[in-house]
C-alpha cells in the first residue's frame, strides 16, 4: 500500500448562520453610515443654495429699489428776488429790455412733470426721470412737406393745466404688495411684491380708467387698484377689452413685475427725527432723508407650497395651480395641501436696508450707514 492512503480529505467548513447575520449587520451600518453623510452633504448643498439665491434677490431688490429713489430729483430752490435786483444793477442793459427783444417766451427752469415721491407703509410711487434713447426714424412725406414750406404745421398752443404733458423721459413707478392668503371669490391675484413703471401721463390714464367703486374703495392714493391689476396681469380674460373697438379705451402700456418670494414689504420714511409711515412730498415740500425698506422673503419651494395652500379664486385661470415640475395639481394633491395647513408654518426671513436719500447731510448717516447693504 503506498502513502496515499494515509492521507484524510478534510471537509470544507462554510459559515454559520450567526456569522452571516453578523456580517449582515455590519454591512447595513456602513451602508445607512454613508447614506447618512450623503444625505447630510446634499441637504448642506440645497440649504446653502437656497440662501445663495435668496440673498442675490434680495440684493437685486434693494439695488432697483435704490435706483428708482436715486431718479427721485428734489425741488429746485426758487431763485431770490433781491439777487435778480442786485445782478440787473450790475449790468449795462436792462433785463427786460433783453428779454423782450426775443419773440418767444423765456424758457421755464420748472420740469413739465413733478418730480416727488409719495408713499405708505406697504405702498410707494416715486415720478423719475429716465433717460430716453432717441430712435432716428426716417422723414415721412408729411414732414419733408413741412420743410418745404407746406402742409399743416405742428401747433405750438400751450397745453391746459388739467392735461399732463406726455414726456417719455418721465416715468411713474409704483411699488405695491399683495399680502399671501388674501385670494377669494373675487380676488384672482397672485401675492408678491409688485413693480409698476410706466410713462407719467399714461399712468395718469390708467389711474382715470379705474372704476368708481375701486376708487371709493381704495385707502391710499398711492397703489393701484386690484381690478386694475388683474387687467394689466390677465387681459386675454377681460371679456370687455375684446368687444372693445376703438384704441382709446385700451389699457396703456405698463411694465411689471412681481415679486413672488416677498410676502411681506415695509416702508418707512425718515423725517430728520423720527421714523414716519406715511410720506408725501407735495405736503412736505420736500423729500425723506431716508427710507427705510423691510423684506420678508421665503424661498421658491415655500412659495409653491403657499399657492397650494391658498389656490387662486374661481376667475383666474384653472391651469394656474401648477407644481414645481410644471405639471398641473390634481384635486387630491390640493385637499392634502389643505388638509395639512394647520400643521404647516412656513418661516420667512427678513431683509432690511436703509436707503438714504442724503449721505451727506442727512443726521441718520452715521447710525444707519452700516445697515445698508446688510442682511440679517
């Protein structure tokens, strides 16, 4: 008998059940530990995201919002008497001589639009002056007649004191805000802060153009009214614009916009010792020294949770309720929403800046200087 005989064939020895549970258990730790920082590190990345975007849009606010009371011009001082006196002294001629010699009318120094700004503590117009680009456009038959000598001239009569002179160059722009949650029956308006601008005489007819219902309803002359803003949001649903014929009684043009992540807008007005919430330059025959303005902002996942909440009335357009993807909310999808209210609170944070109007010799420079710019 050789040796091979001699030599035993051990048996292979798998795991056991508890090594398999073992190792089980020490797989799902690592596993549920890495989901955990993934989770962690994608959270910390939305959040951060989030803020980053929120805080440019706040800072995009406040910059327009500087702007357009940067184009606010005071009043001009009204020249003395005594110096005109004191300067036609000087001269060898005589001032009214001098102006007589000419056929038209010395010109007025006083713009054709007053610059002013008046506001409430959720509402602000300001009259601006923007600088127009002029559009070469080219000599149309009429005006080569006119050069030649013919056709009818232009008249040159001056306007009445009711009628507001049409300059492009001045803007009215009005800042107003529509509180979330206020949506009823009659009520199709979305919330946000808006922005209103438009050229001063044809703000003037949209303003004629509201009803005398809203008007006696109105608390303020200083926003605009909400049938008036549902018209210039929705004016394929206004059914009388479309029976309307002749262009006059179209709505004018008017730029907005709106703001959806401000559900809560305060202005103050800073009078040189205290702070006022009621400001009006043709009263006070001058201009705030500052404004102070309050930005109460969430984030565009609580706005779409607050449109489900408070979905908009019966006349706005049924398509409006929309999810973040695009898709249109089904009926379940908003009684849940509803349902879930009460146990719902969506935080917004606010922004605040102060804006002066007079670094230079405002008193509120050295206390409210640090502030702007700033974000709490």
């Amino acid at each position: 008998m050789t040796g091979q005989s001699n030599i035993r064939i051990g048996r292979r020895r798998g795991y056991t059940l508890i090594e398999m549970i073992i190792s089980m258990v020490l797989v799902s730790a690592l596993m549920s530990s890495v989901w955990g920082v993934m989770s962690l590190y994608n959270s910390l990345l939305t959040a951060g995201r989030d803020q980053t975007t929120q805080q440019q849009l706040v800072r995009s606010v406040f910059q327009l919002i500087d702007e357009d009371l940067s184009g606010v011009i005071a009043p001009s001082e009204p020249v003395v008497a005594a110096a005109i006196d004191d300067l036609s002294e000087t001269l060898e001629f005589s001032l009214p001589d001098f102006a007589d010699s000419f056929d038209d009318e010395p010109p007025s120094g006083a713009p054709p639009v007053q610059l002013s700004l008046i506001g409430t503590s959720t509402a602000m117009r300001l009259s601006v002056r923007r600088f127009v680009v002029p559009v070469r456009e080219p000599p149309s038959d009429m005006d080569l007649l006119n050069e030649l000598g013919g056709g009818s001239l232009s008249s040159d009569s001056p306007v009445p004191d009711d009628e507001t002179v049409d300059v492009p160059e001045f803007q009215t722009i009005v800042y107003q805000l529509q509180a979330p949650g206020g949506a009823d029956s009659l009520n199709s308006l979305s919330s946000g802060l808006y922005r209103l601008q438009a050229n001063t005489a044809e703000f003037q007819s949209l303003i004629a153009q509201q009803s005398t219902a809203e008007q006696n309803m109105a608390t303020d002359d200083v926003g605009v009214g909400r049938a008036t803003l549902e018209a210039l949001l929705f004016p394929a649903a206004d059914s009388l614009a479309d029976d309307a014929e002749d262009t006059e009684s179209e709505m004018p043009a008017v730029s907005f916009e709106r703001i959806p992540e401000v559900v809560d807008c305060q202005f103050e007005y800073f009078n040189g010792q205290t702070w006022q919430g009621y400001w009006s330059a043709n009263e006070e025959s001058r201009l705030p020294v500052a404004v102070r303005v309050s930005l109460d902002v969430v984030s565009g996942t609580d706005v779409q949770q607050m449109d489900l909440l408070n979905p908009p009335g019966p006349d706005a357009d049924p398509f409006a309720a929309r999810t973040g993807d695009g898709s249109v909310a089904d009926a379940s999808t908003l009684s849940e929403a509803g349902a879930d209210e009460s146990a719902t609170v969506i935080r917004a944070t606010r922004f605040e800046r102060t804006i002066l109007l007079d670094a230079v010799h405002s008193p509120v420079s050295a206390l409210a200087g640090g502030m702007e710019g700033s974000f709490r």
